[in-house]
C-alpha cells in the first residue's frame, strides 16, 4: 500500500510540471502601445511600420516581403510584458532588416504564430505559455515616397 502511495506522489510530481508547462494562451495587444512604450523606445530605429490596413505614403518602390520572429522568457513577466519584448523584438529584427535591403519602411504586417495568420490595422497576435511568448511578423519592405 505504501509503495502505491509513493509511486502515485511520484507520477504526480513528474506530470505536474508538464501539464503547468503545456499552458498556451493567444493574446492580442495593440502594436503602437509597445513601440510607444519605454522600451520600444529603446529598440526600434526610424524605419516606420505600418500594420496591414494602416494609412501610408504611396510606396515609390518594393523591396520584398520578409517574415520574422519574437521569443523571449516568459518566466517572472506578466503576459502583456512577455509579449511586449516578443513583439518589439520581431519588429526590430524587421526595421534592421529593412535598413539593410534598403527600405525605409515595413507595410502590411501581418502576425503569423503556428500557421494562423492574424490581420489587423493595429493589434498584434501573441502566444503565450508558461516559459515562452512568441510572436511572428510578416511585412512587405518598401521604399516610401518623400
């Protein structure tokens, strides 16, 4: 009997972390909030982003679509703040490479996270768990007219 006990207090402790682990929640945040935040502020460069949907200058030139992606600790964060570093991560991997290509802006982002992909004039998709939030951008580089 004993010996049942302490192999289901076993199993138990084994499967717990699992379980808490496997937790996934899909939040949406709105992309200007986190640029315009203290630490968006830090990260992004003068390269401009539109969301898909969002007002712009008439594109003078295409330079490619390019996607990326945002993870970072979730441990110790609230959601908001994980998805936060995860979305201004991406987006700043997307400005330095559009400076690279030679864009001077980002168009038509779209969040793509495990095959879905999420369209909004100002929200962005994150996936959250209990270790990692993780957000993917997709966005056509392009060169503005002045």
């Amino acid at each position: 009997m004993k010996r049942a006990i302490g192999l289901c207090v076993c199993v138990t402790l084994v499967l717990i972390p699992v379980v808490v682990s496997a937790r996934t929640t899909e939040r949406m945040l709105a992309a200007n909030k986190a640029a315009e935040s203290e630490l968006g502020r830090k990260k992004l460069n003068r390269i401009g982003f539109y969301m898909r949907g969002q007002q712009h200058r008439p594109v003078k030139h295409e330079v490619g679509q390019f996607s990326v992606t945002g993870r970072t600790p979730a441990v110790l964060r609230t959601d908001a703040q994980a998805c936060e570093v995860a979305f201004l991560s991406a987006l700043a991997s997307l400005q330095a490479h559009a400076l690279e290509q030679g864009g001077n802006a980002i168009v038509r982002i779209d969040s793509v996270t495990r095959g879905k992909e999420t369209t909004s004039t100002s929200d962005y998709r994150c996936l959250v768990g209990a270790t990692i939030a993780h957000v993917g951008l997709r966005g056509d580089i392009v060169v503005l007219d002045q």
